[in-house]
C-alpha cells in the first residue's frame, strides 16, 4: 500500500512539473493571439477613418472647386449692385476650400502614420490620443465654420428682409441640418471606429 502511494505521489509530482512548464507557454500563446487579434482590429477600425478621410479629400475637395470654379465663370452675369457680396461669397468659400484641404490632408496623413503592426504600444496610443485631440478640434471648428457659413448666406441672399418668422424658421432648420450632419457623420465614420482601435491599443497595454 505506501509503494502504491509512494508511486502515485511520483506521478501527481511528475504531472504537476509538467502543467507548471506548459502553463506559461500556453499563456504566451494565448496572450499572443489576443495581441494578434486586436491589433488586427484596431488596423481595421483605422482603415475605416482612413477611408472616410480619403473620401473627404478628395471627393469633397474636388466638389467644392468645381463649386468655385462654377461661381467664377457665373461671375460675369451678376448684377452689379450684387458684386461686392458675390466676391465676399468667393472670398470665403475659396479661404474655406483651401483650410479644409489642408486640415483634411493633414488629418489623413496623421492616421496613415499611425503604424499598429510596426509601432510600441505606447506610441500608437500616443498618437491616437493626438488624432482624438485633433478630431475634438476639428469638431468645434467645423461647427463654428457653419454657423458662420449660415451668417453668410443669411446676408447674401438678403433674408434678413423676409419676415421674422420666416427668418427664425430658416435660421432653425439650416443649424439642425448642420448639428445632425456633424454628429452622424463623426459619430459614425470618426469617434465609434476611433473609440474601438483606442480600447483594443488599451488591451494590449493591459497584458
């Protein structure tokens, strides 16, 4: 009987010896698919704001020269009691054009830098705590370039003239466009893709 429990403590010692060297190796392969997959889908959620960048880049871009260039050629028919505000419009419009592609260029160059494959985890986190800063910015200014865009046309085709409630109805619908624009478009294609490559970066910092 203790050769019996002599030899089934041998063997409980042998396998506890082994569970106890395969345990750390099972973990860093666990630990290892885990980085794999999250820094997977913090590639794709990136991908994804690359792509909405791309397209307002250039798709927007080239929407609003084609707009001035088609506000330059109409120049010569406007009245000339209504050519002062026409060249205010062209002003600001061309000054808006020119901000928003080189905000947008800067924006997209910032998120193609952002290497999760290549990168530390802490300065991927670096940098996309500087993208989320950036974004924040670009929020307000944006929503600060609109309510002065509405300022502007509200001048240019003379609304101030119509009656109040007319003034107060365009005055509303136009910032309700604008602040639902601004929240579904950042919503959806900048902050809920920013906000899943954030916590999977967060993941692999906590491993």
């Amino acid at each position: 009987m203790d050769m019996e429990l002599d030899d089934l403590k041998k063997t409980w010692s042998r396998l506890d010896e082994q569970l106890k060297k395969s345990s750390p190796l099972a973990d860093e392969e666990q630990i290892a698919r885990i980085v794999k997959q999250c820094k997977g889908e913090a590639n794709c959620s990136l991908g994804h704001i690359k792509g909405f960048q791309r397209w307002s880049l250039w798709g927007a871009g080239m929407v609003m020269l084609v707009a001035l260039v088609a506000a330059f050629l109409h120049l010569p028919q406007v009245p000339d009691e209504r050519l002062t505000k026409y060249y205010v419009l062209l002003v600001f419009l061309s000054l808006s054009c020119v901000t928003a592609l080189g905000w947008d260029f800067c924006s997209y160059r910032l998120v193609c830098g952002i290497k999760v494959e290549q990168m530390p985890v802490a300065e991927v986190a670096r940098r996309m705590e500087r993208f989320h800063r950036r974004t924040n910015k670009e929020v307000v200014g944006i929503s600060c370039w609109l309510l002065l865009c509405t300022g502007v046309q509200y001048w240019f085709y003379d609304l101030y003239l119509l009656p109040a409630v007319a003034q107060l109805t365009f005055l509303g619908v136009i910032l309700l466009i604008d602040a639902l624009l601004i929240y579904l478009l950042y919503k959806y294609m900048i902050y809920n893709p920013m906000r899943n490559a954030e916590k999977n970066i967060s993941r692999i910092n906590r491993l």
